[in-house]
C-alpha cells in the first residue's frame, strides 16, 4: 500500500489514493509535463510517457527516470493526426487496460502577428493543442476507470484578448469548452479538470518566437511549482481552475469584467491607431463562406440587397447552384466558389485564390457543421471535420486573407460563434469547442486590429429556423420559436454597420447568455436534461 506524499499541496490531491495509479501523459519529456512525470514516478504511480523524441533523443535525467520500471515510453508526435492512433496501439501492445488519470499537457505555441504565421505553424498548434487531446481522449476513455480523470492543461490567455498569441490563446479557449461541456456529459462516470496555467519558466516561450527582452521581462513561475498545482487540482472540486493566484485573478477579470477590461485595452491601443480611408472604392465586396443555405444564404441575400458584389463558398455544388440562380434573379451580383472547409488542402487552395483577388470590405465565417450524440460513440471522422470546418479554415483563411491585403482597410471581419459559448453544449463537446475558440480569436484579434482600424464582429446565436438546426436538435417541437436566419441577417448586418464588438441576437438568447455566464451550474443542468438525456443514448459505464 502506498501512500506516498510528495508535498502538502499534492498530498492533499494524493489522498483518495492508496494504490499506484495508471496514468498516461502527454508532453512528458520536458517543461510542465516533465515535472509532472518526475511527481508521478516518485509517488508511485504507473507512468505512460508520451513525448516526440527518439528515447536516444532525450536528456539522460529523462532516460533515468524511464529507466525506473513501470514507466513506459510511447513515441509519439501529436502535431500529427494520427499521435492518438499510435498511442493506442501501443498501449494495446503494452497490455495496459486501464487507465485511472489521463493528462494532456503536449502544447505548441506561437507568438507575432497573425498575418505573419505561416499554414504549417497554425495546423502544428492547432493539431497538437486541440485536435489530437480530443481524439485521444476518445480513443482512451474506454479504459479510463470509473471515477478516473482527464486533465486537459490550458493557459490563463483561454480568458483574455491575447493580440500576440491569437491562435494559441484560440486553442486554449477551445479545450476549455470542450472540457467544460464534456464534464456534463460524463457526469458520474469520470471527472474532466481544466487547469489554467500562467506563464512558466519552460523554453516553450523561446521556442514560439517570443523575444529574449520579453521573456526577461515577464514574470515566469517555475515549472516544479506549476506541476504541482495541477496535480492538487485534480481532485479538487472546480472543473475549470488556475495555479495561483496571479493566474486565479487574470482568468477571473478576462471573464467577469470582459466587457470594462476589453474596452479600456482598446483605449490605451487607440492612441497608436492609423487613420484608415474608410471612403468608397467601387462596389463594395464581401465573402461569406457557408453561404449556399441557412444563415450564410440569408446573409448573402441581405448583402447583395445592400449592394455587395458577394462571393459565396460551399461544399454543396447543387445547392449553390439553385443559391445562384436565386439571387441572381433578384438582381444580385453574386459568384460561388466550390469547396470543401473540412480538407487541409482545398482549405489552402481557397485561401490562394481568394488572396490574388481584390480586396474585400466584409469576411463573414459562417460555415459550420456539428456532430451531436455521446461523444465516445460519435464518429471520430465527424468530430475531426467539425473542428476543421468551424475553427481551422476561420484561422487559416484570416491569416492569408491579411498576409496578402486582401481586407479592405477599414473593413469588417465577423466570426458566427455560438450561444454554446455561455450555456455549453453537452453532447457535441467539440461543436462547442470550436465555437469557444473562434470567440477567442476574434476578442484577440479585436484587440490587435485596434490600430489598423479592421472590425472585428463576433456573433452568438441560438437555435435558428434552419435545416441544420433540425438536424442537430433532439426535439424540434419549438421550432417556430427560433430566429429565423432572414431575420438573424438583418441583425448581423446592421451590427456590421455600426461596427459593434459582440451581437447575441434576440432576447431570449440574452437572457441565456447572462443565466449562463452568472449561473453555469443552472445552466449545465437544463442543457443536460433538454438536450443531451433527450439524445437517446449513454456513454457505457466501467466496472
């Protein structure tokens, strides 16, 4: 029997357990998760290290501590889609079964301009940040006991405008929704932990570009410490936490005092802001991706109507046919360009041929798919294309349309969010995921385009009368109740027009907005019971 303690604070967290712990964690050979594999090992627990490095590759105090048996090392690079896969395989081979605490801290990071990170950089981060910990949490929580845990490590910028780290800060954002909304949904069966840590001595700074200046500059805590706060947080009661108090407060001001924080932040960077020509050039144009049905066809409808040449993106060539046609027979100047948002590599070819084009006044990110159902038991391939169509194509095209000015200056960029990014969304935790980081990376950006003059819109709607919604929804018995998208449109436009922040539109939607952000508890609750139990299925229980 062991009861090893290897400080006050992990004790405490060590406590529950008299036996070794199975535990798988990624990220293990450096930073944060190196300190988190030497914790580990000394208290005795049974250690699956992950990490991207040939064992020859490694510092010899890493191969010490593998050499110290049951510690095992799997070779894995999660920047590559198929890490979780290998990790499986050879977990199977292993004969490891059971798995009682699964973290994932593997993370890459990014730091500059926007326009300046090139498509390799954003796929790594996103891949390795987000894409693979949700895979890999699918492909494992089969063996994860009852009542075992999945740790998914953040970043204190998930909760603030992060004009420098947009696309990491996105990630964060998005593993957080994607925690808190599968917590609901596993509910008595595993505990899901989102710990937030702030900065850390740990070389992953110089690595994402961060200057030596800045990096001395910033106030770092070691990464012994932070490891140590993460393992008392995991059986801790707050599903989503911080490791100090530094972090604690920044989280707490990024999201209760949002709106005061983000509007003084915008003040101080007005100073610097260059005047923008917001006159005229001709006809105005705008790009709306999605555009063939639903929302994005009402939007496209409501923009030619106000006078934009509107070039429309979608997968469905029939139905951007019959789009087409429609408008053009209202008199509308409007194009449709065929692609598929959930292939890495149609993504770019867009993303080329929009970028050699002339500019346009307003981007719309409006195309979006979901996957509803238990999580274990969705498609995989589903939950994958439902994070590349709703978050990677949205950074992917950004960057390129900025990089190559293909943003009139002055002009609107708008991300169609969700009203998941409040209330959660049990049963289609990744959907949810996606619409929070989006949020995220339009609040940075916001923030960062402040001396460009570029608007940046952000909208979170509710359910809308559309054919997706009907599709995705347990009980359309309310139907006539939701938003219709014509209506939807209108608001978005007008929003555009007076170039405001945020737009949650209607006020039923407010109210569930303010309930879920002042009471999330109540919230999680009503979203399990109208929505995910109404489902028709549970996730299987381990013994």
């Amino acid at each position: 029997m062991i009861e090893t303690t290897i400080s006050p604070d992990v004790g405490r967290a060590s406590s529950h357990f008299r036996e070794p712990r199975s535990v798988l964690l990624t990220g293990a050979t450096s930073g944060i998760g190196l300190e988190l594999a030497r914790h580990l090992v000394r208290r005795g627990d049974h250690v699956v290290f992950v990490g991207r490095k040939t064992l020859e590759e490694l510092p010899v105090d890493v191969r010490e501590l593998l050499g110290s048996p049951p510690a095992l090392y799997c070779r894995a690079d999660l920047s590559d889609g198929g890490a979780a896969e290998t990790i499986r395989s050879f977990l199977d081979v292993q004969g490891v079964s059971v798995l009682d605490l699964l973290i994932h801290d593997a993370g890459a990071g990014y730091v500059g301009a926007v326009e300046k990170q090139d498509h390799r950089s954003i796929e790594e981060l996103l891949t390795t940040n987000l894409l693979t910990p949700v895979v890999l949490t699918r492909a494992l929580l089969p063996l994860l006991r009852k009542r075992g845990s999945i740790v998914l490590v953040g970043s204190v910028t998930a909760a603030l405008p992060s004009p420098d780290y947009a696309a990491y800060a996105a990630t964060k954002a998005a593993l957080q929704g994607f925690g808190r909304s599968l917590s609901i949904e596993l509910r008595g069966r595993a505990r899901v932990r989102v710990v937030h840590p702030g900065a850390t001595r740990t070389r992953m700074h110089e690595k994402s570009g961060l200057s030596p200046e800045r990096i001395a500059r910033t106030r770092m805590v070691d990464p012994e410490t932070v490891s140590r706060r993460i393992l008392s947080r995991v059986e801790g009661r707050r599903r989503i936490t911080s490791t100090g108090a530094g972090p604690g407060l920044a989280r707490f001001a990024g999201h209760h005092l949002a709106i005061p924080l983000d509007t003084v932040l915008r003040r101080i960077r007005r100073g610097s802001q260059a005047r923008v020509n917001r006159k005229p050039r001709g006809k105005p144009r705008a790009l709306v991706t999605g555009a063939a049905q639903g929302i994005g066809l009402a939007l496209a409808s409501k923009l030619a109507w106000q006078g934009y040449a509107v070039t429309g993106v979608d997968v469905d060539a029939d139905r951007a046919r019959a789009a087409s046609t429609l408008l053009e027979d209202r008199g509308a100047e409007v194009r449709f360009l065929i692609h598929d948002l959930s292939d890495p590599a149609d993504t770019m070819d867009l993303a080329s041929r929009l970028g050699n084009e002339n500019a346009y006044r307003v981007v719309i990110h409006n195309a979006g798919i979901n996957e509803t159902g238990p999580f274990e038991s969705s498609s995989c391939d589903r939950q994958t294309a439902v994070l590349r169509v709703n978050l990677h194509t949205p950074l992917h095209l950004t960057a390129r349309l900025l990089e190559h000015d293909a943003l009139e200056e002055g002009g609107s960029l708008v991300f169609i969010s969700s009203l998941s990014r409040f209330v959660s969304y049990p049963g289609a935790s990744v959907y949810a995921a996606s619409k929070d980081g989006l949020a995220s990376y339009a609040r940075s950006l916001r923030l960062g385009f402040v001396p460009r003059g570029i608007h940046v819109l952000t909208v979170y709607p509710g359910p809308t009368r559309t054919e997706h919604a009907r599709r995705h929804s347990p009980d359309n018995s309310r139907e006539e109740r939701r938003m219709a998208p014509e209506e939807l449109a209108h608001r978005i436009v007008r929003a555009i027009e007076k170039r405001r922040q945020v737009l949650i539109p209607g006020l039923g939607n407010k109210a569930a907005a303010t309930l879920g952000h002042c009471l999330p508890l109540l919230t999680e609750w009503g979203m399990r019971k109208t929505l995910f139990e109404k489902m028709g299925a549970t996730v299987p229980r381990r013994p």
